[in-house]
C-alpha cells in the first residue's frame, strides 16, 4: 500500500528537532554576549557572530532546499574539495596557537578541518551504501579507515589532533549503524583506545616516576616510548600471548577462529606503534593538557588552571546562577577561553544547575531527533548520513562538558551552537540543514 506524504509545512519540518536546534542557537548568542563583553574587541566579536548566524541561516535554508541526495551523486567530488580545501590550508593558511588551520575570508575565519568532517560523513554513507551488500567483510573496514585517513593526515600536519580525534568515533559509529561485524568493530575501537592511552599512559609515568631506577616497571614502561628494546619486548610479548592463548583453546576445543589471534596482536601492535608516534609530536601546550588530567595537583596554576577555573565556576553558579553579566571568574577573566572552548563552564556559573540542564536537554533532544529522522529516511544513504551526524554531536558534547568538569582531557574541542566560532556555526547549522532536508524528503513523493 502506498504511503501518502503529509502535505504543507506541518509535514516537511520537524518541530522537535527545529526547537532543540533553535534554542542552542538562541542559548549560544546569549552566553556568547555574556562570556565576551569584558573583551576589548568584544563589538567586533559580536558582529563577527552575527554575520556568521546570518551566514548560517542562509547555509540552513539552502541545505533544506537541496535533495541531499546530490550529495551521494557527487560523492567523489566531495570528497576531492575536501583534500583541496585541506592542502591549501597548509599552504596558505594562517597560523593561530601553534595550528596552521584557518583560512582568513574577510572578516570571518574558514576552519576547512571542520568542514572536511561533514563531509567525510557525506562520502563515508555514501561509500557504506555502495557496500550495503559487502558490509559484513573485513575488506569493508579496511577501506572505510583507508577513505578517512588522508582526509586526517592533512589535519595531523596542521596539527590539529582535536578534531582528528572526532573522527574515529564518527566512522565506528557509521559503521555500526551500516550493519558492520562487531568483532571488526571492536578491533578499530582497540587500535583507537590504545593510540589514546598511550600517550596518556607516557605523561602518568613521566610525573609520578620521574626518577625511575633501570630494571623497574615504571623505568620498562618510560622506555617504551622510544621505540627501542622495551618497545620491541611489549610487541613480541603480546605475539607470544596471543599464540599461547590460541594453544589454550586449541586445547580445550573452544570454537574460535584462528584469525582473531593474529588480528588482536597486530591491532595492539598497530595503536601502540600510534600512540608512541603522537606521544612524539606533541607539543608542549598538548602535552601540558594531559599532564593537566592526569595529574592536575602538580601544577595547578599552569597547566591545570583552565580545567581548574571553569570547576570553580561552574561549582559556585549553584541551583540558579549568579545572573548574565555577573559571574565573577567568567566576568573578571579567572575563566580561560570562555566565549570558546570553556562557554559550558560561564553557563554553569551564570545560569547554574538548571541552565546546564537545560543545554543538555536540548542537545539530548537533537540528538534524539536526528536519531529519529535518520530511521524515518526514505534511503539508507539519508540513515548514515544522520548517524554520522548524531555520533559528532553525542561526542562533541561528552569531550566539552566532560572537559569542563576535569573528568575527560583539555582538547580543544568547542560546543556546537554554544561556543563561539563562526566557521563552526556556519558549517553546524548547513549540517543541520541536510539532517531537516532528510525529514522532509522522507517519503518518496516529496
């Protein structure tokens, strides 16, 4: 039986989704005016912003407006502006903190990392779609990492390990929404989690350790991070763990496969040789973030006065807040970065409890309902796309907040439609374009 499809505008918008949406972007203008009016330059901030909510709406519209479809047509011509926009940012891209990650268009700053994301999203349904048949293979897997990694190589050599860092969770959960084995699955989350805790790992021994005496555990583990003997020893240890393991099912006749036991040791193997690799290149504001998580006490006044200030905030804001325009660290500038990376921490202390609640409502909401429009797209294309999508914002908002709380590392990594940025808003609200867009081409009428 046919499905007939709602006429009007009732049936082409989700309220739900445009609500949530609307008011982050309303609550992030808001906190935006608030956490930047002690700054000298706060009038050009503030037009800066407008002109990017403007651009933004424009951006929202158009994507609405566009069969999202076009999108899986010229897949490869996405794909290819992507490398473009990426090596000119090397190129002739302006340096800010230590990244050469901007491009500068007048009186906005282009952010082509930020972009390349969406459309490593875009390129990667439409890679998924093509493999609807074939997504149960290893094959699969591997030319899914294959399609994203130059795509975060060019990011590395800006560098910019943050937003390379959002890019391993959007591709597992793309992949696990396309139906991919979960036994492939854990494996990427493996290599990933141990690239991560490598380097973490390295700082925690570095602090608690700094004179580790040779022949200890502590001195073995310093050791490994310079590829030399103990590196080669931890390798060759996991083979030989990983083969008497497989004698020991052999042995007792547990049916499993073979291949697992080749696989686990070459993942490990892979995400160390990673980790120690980033651990490497860091630099030393990076490495004084995650000295900042794992040991915040050592230098409270240096590298954990960020994560240190925006507790303080968010911990004296109470049930209710002190008011906009009157935190005190936010306002008196105690509060790092509090129109970017920190917005989350001048809510907590300005709005208190409920007005954090109330961003984290909303942001559940959204996400419910990319969730929602996702399964109601009229092609598995539109369903990846929006998985895609819903995994960047669910992940983006754990890193943020859990970043301003101290539980999770400094990243750099701003909140959508809350922090200041105006490539960000932009390129999130044309996203949110294709999500809308999606819903109201859900049936194969419109």
């Amino acid at each position: 039986m046919a499905v007939r499809a709602e006429s009007g505008v009732k049936g082409r918008i989700d309220w739900a989704f445009a609500l949530a949406a609307g008011g982050l972007v309303l609550m992030g203008t808001i906190v935006m005016l608030s956490a930047a009016s002690p700054l000298p330059y706060y009038a050009s901030l503030v037009q800066r912003h407008f002109v990017a909510l403007f651009g933004g709406i424009v951006l929202f519209l158009a994507a609405l407006g566009f069969n999202y479809q076009i999108y899986q047509d010229q897949a490869k011509v996405v794909y290819g502006l992507c490398l473009a926009m990426l090596v000119a940012v090397l190129v002739v891209g302006s340096v800010h903190k230590g990244h050469r990650s901007w491009i500068n268009l007048g009186p906005l700053t282009f952010q082509p990392a930020e972009l390349a994301r969406i459309g490593l999203i875009l390129v990667m349904a439409a890679f998924l779609d093509a493999r609807a048949r074939k997504i149960k293979e290893l094959s699969t897997i591997v030319l899914a990492v294959l399609l994203a990694a130059p795509l975060m190589a060019l990011i590395v050599k800006q560098p910019d390990y943050s937003t390379v860092l959002t890019f391993l969770p959007i591709i597992i959960g793309m992949l696990f929404c396309a139906g991919a084995s979960l036994t492939h699955l854990f494996g990427v989350i493996g290599f990933g989690a141990t690239a991560v805790a490598m380097p973490l790992l390295f700082t925690y021994f570095q602090i608690a350790y700094p004179q580790a005496a040779p022949g200890t555990f502590a001195h073995f583990i310093l050791q490994t991070e310079h590829f030399g003997r103990a590196t080669a020893l931890v390798m060759a240890g996991t083979g030989i763990a990983s083969f008497a393991s497989w004698k020991v099912s052999a042995w007792l006749r547990l049916q499993v496969r073979g291949m697992y036991f080749v696989a686990f040791p070459l993942i490990l193997c892979a995400g160390l040789i990673s980790g120690i690799t980033v651990n490497h290149r860091m630099k030393s504001y990076q490495r004084n973030r995650f000295v900042a998580y794992v040991a915040p006490q050592v230098d409270i006044q240096g590298a954990a006065y960020h994560v240190h200030q925006s507790q303080i905030a968010i911990g004296s804001g109470g049930l209710f807040g002190k008011g906009l325009f009157n935190g005190t660290q936010s306002q008196l500038g105690f509060l790092p970065e509090r129109h970017t990376d920190f917005a989350y921490a001048v809510v907590g202390e300005e709005l208190g409890f409920w007005g954090t609640i109330g961003i984290l409502g909303l942001y559940m909401l959204l996400i419910y309902r990319i969730v929602a429009i996702g399964k109601l797209a009229r092609d598995r294309f539109g369903l990846l796309v929006c998985a895609g999508l819903a995994t960047m914002f669910a992940f983006e908002l754990a890193l943020n907040v859990g970043m301003c709380l101290g539980l999770m590392p400094v990243a750099g990594i701003p909140l959508p439609m809350i922090s200041y940025g105006g490539s960000s808003l932009m390129i999130t609200m044309w996203a949110l374009g294709i999500v809308a867009n999606v819903y109201s081409r859900r049936y194969a009428l419109l």
